[in-house]
C-alpha cells in the first residue's frame, strides 16, 4: 500500500473574508469578526480525487481537525500518527510532518505559514500543497484543490514519476497589514515535476512598468461613471489608478470609490455585501505577476456571494502586456471556492493595456 501523509492546518484562510491579509497570530480577532474556517472543505475537494485508489492507500494523519476527522469522514484506511492538543499550533504542524517524514506523499492545506513550517520540519518526502489560506505565493500548491487531488493520484499511480525542488516563500504579515511587502526565502520542498497542476511563484511588477500603469489608469479613469461605486482590488497596476484619483490606496486591501471620492477603505466580505445593496457596484482587478490569479489569491473578501451579485459584466481587469507576456499563453485564473462561481467567471474578457487599447485574456480555474 502506499503511504500519504495529510496536514490540515484548521484555522488556514480564516483572516481572508475578513481582511486581515492573513491568520498568523489574529486567528481568534478573524473568528470575532465573523470569518468561518474552509481549509477543511478545500481539503475534501482534493482528497475526493483519490476515492478511486482509496483501497491502495493508507493515510497518516494527525488527530482531529488536522486530518483524522475528514480522512475518516471519506472513508479512508487511517494511522494517527501525531496527537494534536484542543487548540493547535505551529507546533503541531511540525511534530505531525516529522511523524509521517517517511510517506510516499505529504498532501498538506494551507498558505505560505504552513509551507514554512513543511520546511522547518526538514522533512525530504515529495509534497503537494493544497491552496487553503489567504497569501499563497509559493510554487510548492497546486492551482486549485481539485488540481491538487489529481496531481496526487497521478503521482501515485505512477503517472508523475520525476519531481525537483521548488521554493517557500513568505510575506511578514505585521508589515503586510500595514500595506508592506517583505518578502523572504525559507527554503525549499520536493514536489512531482508537472508544472500543468502547480501554481507558478509569484513575480513583483518590473520598474518599468509605471508608464504602461499609468496609461492603463487613464483609460480607466476615463470609463469611470458618476455616482456608480467602485471597489478597487489590490495590487500596483491598482494603486497607480488610486494615485491618479488623488486617493489614498490599501495596496493589500480592497477599498470603495464613488465619484473621485474614497468612500471606504479596506473593506471586510460583510462590508462589500452591505455596500452592495446601497448602488451599483463594479470591480477593479488587477492580476498577480507571475501567477496570473484575478481571485482567491489574497483577496477573499472578494468572496463568491460578491461576484454573484457583481456579476462578469460589472468587473473591469487592468493588466500590462509585460504581465501578460510572462503568463506564456496561460489564463488569467479563478479560484473562489465555489465551482459555479467560478465558471460564471470563465471564459473570455476584455483586458485593459493601455490608453484606449485592449486585449481579449481567457479567465479559467485551472
């Protein structure tokens, strides 16, 4: 049989919806505002992939919320391998990757924070990880869930059979709240070498690039109607048009415009839905360098129940053909956590690149 460790930091994603930016360290402020935990559902849509070979496999797990509970709510052959207390830490992560260090596969949930913690482990099996908090840069998660699960059962059914090292990245999310970006290494994780499943590391926009954003903004301000709400996304293609509005900007945030006016700064999910009802409301995007992500990286306040109320038509992507070159032909990407969602989402879209100019971008979820 073969051998698949699963970690499931339970509180992963929680300070998303709630625009906190992140988990680390405000998990309990995240559950007093309101925010609901997901990793575990994120899990389940990958772990179902595996249903089919579930009989070949055995899972090592930690106990309760961190892998035990849903492995046996699916039905799998478990081993608890690691006891985790009521409340888990960065603790239990590390003890439960040392116990299962000698597992054909490590299948983990979680951001950047859990992937550090993978590599504290020093742990030398192959991993995949599956993308379940809020800052997700590093190249060692699969572009989706589902995307995940595949990846695995290819892996172990052989399918995959060469891997090579890929990098953990992380962002100090004291600094990224105050809309800073510091940026480290930590170190690196084997993963099976398919790059068509695995999200590509994230890329920071080239200097060059402020005269192309700044004709971009130009054509947006210029699309901008009176007395209409716009929620501006994160991002510096973003912030160069809040610059060119004379307002201040969440760099990491999304903020509120009506009429050249901030009406609010970084709002929350509960504070996008109850802005909604007030007037019509469009939405600004800009995707990430590198990793061509419109939704569900960093900014999950822009949550599936705002998209289905905003709709395809009211959402506006501003991008520079440099971004777009370096996706090599890829989509521009969605992961919401919602499948319907995100296939009202997909499809073709005008792309804004400049003063009066466009380009049409495929949107997908993989």
């Amino acid at each position: 049989m073969k051998t698949v460790g699963l970690i499931v930091n339970p509180i992963a994603g929680l300070g998303g919806s709630v625009g906190l930016k992140g988990t680390d360290g405000v998990a309990e402020e995240a559950i007093r505002r309101g925010a609901e935990p997901r990793a575990a559902a994120r899990t389940a849509v990958a772990l179902k992939r595996l249903l089919p070979i579930k009989d070949e496999l055995r899972l090592l797990c930690p106990s309760g919320e961190m892998g035990e509970r849903l492995a046996r709510e699916l039905g799998f052959d478990i081993e608890v391998v690691y006891v985790c207390g009521d409340k888990t830490s960065q603790r239990d992560t590390l003890g439960a990757a040392r116990a299962m260090a000698g597992a054909d596969l490590l299948l983990f949930a979680g951001g950047d924070g859990t992937a550090r913690d993978i590599v504290s482990a020093g742990i030398s099996c192959t991993v995949i990880g599956i993308p379940a908090g809020v800052k997700i840069h590093s190249p060692v998660y699969a572009t989706r869930p589902e995307r995940a699960g595949e990846l695995a059962l290819r892996f172990l059914q052989g399918g995959c059979c060469h891997t090579r090292e890929a990098e953990v990245v992380d962002i100090d999310e004291a600094s990224y709240r105050d809309g800073r970006v510091c940026t480290s290494l930590y170190g690196y994780l084997k993963v099976p070498d398919d790059r068509d499943f695995l999200q590509h590391g994230k890329a920071p926009s080239p200097v060059g690039e402020r005269a192309e954003q700044e004709s971009i903004a130009a054509e947006m301000m210029g699309r901008m109607r009176e007395d209409v709400y716009y929620l501006i996304g994160p991002g510096s293609t973003t912030r160069t048009l809040m610059d060119r509005l004379g307002l201040t900007n969440t760099l990491l945030g999304v903020d509120l415009v009506c009429t050249r006016t901030l009406v609010q700064a970084d709002l929350s999910e509960r504070d996008i839905l109850r802005r909604l009802e007030e007037r019509e409301t469009h939405l600004v995007l800009t995707p990430t360098g590198g990793q061509g992500y419109l939704l569900g990286r960093g900014n999950q306040q822009l949550s599936a129940q705002v998209l289905g109320k905003i709709g395809k038509e009211r959402l506006h992507i501003l991008a520079t053909r440099e971004k777009l070159f370096y996706l090599e032909g890829r989509p521009l990407l969605v992961d919401t956590g919602d499948a319907e969602t995100d296939r009202m989402l997909s499809g073709y879209a005008r792309v804004i690149v400049g003063f009066m100019e466009e380009q049409m971008c495929r949107i997908g979820g993989e």
